[in-house]
C-alpha cells in the first residue's frame, strides 16, 4: 500500500509542477521557494502542541487547493503561486515519508513514525 500511496503523491507533485508552469514565473523561483512551506516548523519553538497546528496548516493540500483557486477566481497570480508551492511541497513530504503531524511530536504523523520501517 505505502508504493500505492507514494505514486499517487508523485502524481500530485507532477500536478503542482505542471501548475506553475503555466504561471508567468521563472522556474528558478518554483526550486527557491519549494521548501518554504517548512518555515512551519517553527511552531515546535513553542510545544508540539502549536507546533503540529502550525507545520500542518503549511503542508494541507486543501488549503493549497483553496488558494489556487481562489488566486484563478481572481485572476491573481500570486495566490496561485502559493497554492502551487504549498501543493507541490507537500506532496513531495508524502513522498518521502513526512505526513501532517500529530500533537505528541514531530516524528509522529499521519503516515506514521518518521524513521520507523513500516510493516506493509
């Protein structure tokens, strides 16, 4: 299932790259900010707690779709700029193992235990 899993967000990664192509943005700014998304881990300075709302409000895909399309409602660029990279970024933490996160610690998310072999 985990093979089935990290397809389906290559796929969407795919998607988020296709989607800033056809913005009016140079591709050297889609690789400067593809990690900004993980500026939400400043939270964790304050507890897990805020720290797991605040990563997880950076890398929710239905907040990146929602800016998307509200940036193409309005025809502005810059949302959907946005929406782009937190889509983009967060499927390719999907990719690699790293879900939203759970209350009790940055290594625990939705996907499971970061670092932890899975038993699929």
């Amino acid at each position: 299932m985990k093979i089935i899993v990290q397809l389906e967000e290559i796929a969407m990664l795919g998607l988020g790259i296709f989607l800033f192509s056809i913005l009016p943005y140079p591709w050297w700014l889609f690789l400067v900010l593809f990690l900004a998304p993980d500026i939400g881990m400043i939270g964790y300075l304050a507890n897990n707690k805020i720290g797991a709302l605040v990563y997880n409000l950076f890398h929710h895909k239905g907040l990146a779709i929602l800016l998307y399309l509200i940036g193409i409602y309005l025809g502005n660029h810059i949302l959907q700029l946005i929406g782009t990279i937190l889509f983009s970024h967060s499927a390719f933490d999907r990719v690699i193992g790293y879900g939203l996160k759970l209350e009790k610690g940055f290594k625990f998310t939705h996907l499971g235990e970061i670092g932890k072999k899975s038993q699929d």
